[in-house]
C-alpha cells in the first residue's frame, strides 16, 4: 500500500524523517561551510516541529545518499552544495512526484 518500484512511500505524517539534507561536497575547503548551513537549516526546520536529519556522512557520494533515503520514503530531500551557498537556497526534491524546486533559506520553515 505505502510504497512503489524505488521503496516506501510514507505520507509525511508518520514518516519517521520527514526530510533529509544532503550537502554536495565539491571542494574539501567548501565542506565545513556547506555542513554548516545544512546543520543550521536542520536546527531551523526541527524548532518547527520537522523531523529532519543531514546526511553527512562522508565515505558515500551524494547519488548513493538520494537512493538509501527514497528507499527508506523520506518525504523531501533538500540539496545544499557550494551555488546554493552563493545563492542562498536549497534545491528540494519530493519523493512522491519527483519534483525539483529551489527554496529560499528565509522562510525555510514556512
């Protein structure tokens, strides 16, 4: 009932994660900043009563961590890599349609 061909379809309701973070590590110096905001964003997103978890495992790239999480049936993945610092916004990706929209870190909680 609550799943399809990639894995579990939770509705975000009883959804143990609701969203995850996956920051992009292009460059090592670029890291701790991206893990920072990601870890911030998280702090703002859990004061809203969000169940979230960053991914900041370092020893799978950022492919393997879209997969392990679809399977697992987060309802969004937000995306943070070294533009979205630049540009101050977060790609999201929901997990039952597949749709990818930008997000503005003010207001991230709305």
């Amino acid at each position: 009932i609550h799943g399809d061909d990639k894995g579990l379809v939770c509705p975000p309701k009883v959804a143990p994660i609701q969203v995850v973070i996956i920051p992009h590590q292009e460059a090592r110096q670029e890291l701790k900043e991206i893990l920072d905001k990601a870890h911030e964003i998280a702090k703002v997103l859990k004061a809203a009563g969000v169940r979230v978890k960053v991914d900041d495992r370092d020893n799978y790239n950022p492919g393997w961590k879209y997969n392990h999480w679809e399977i697992k049936g987060v309802c969004v993945r937000l995306e943070i890599g070294s533009l979205d610092l630049q540009k101050s916004k977060v790609v999201a990706v929901r997990r039952d349609t597949k749709a990818k929209f930008d997000l503005d870190w003010a207001g991230i909680d709305a």
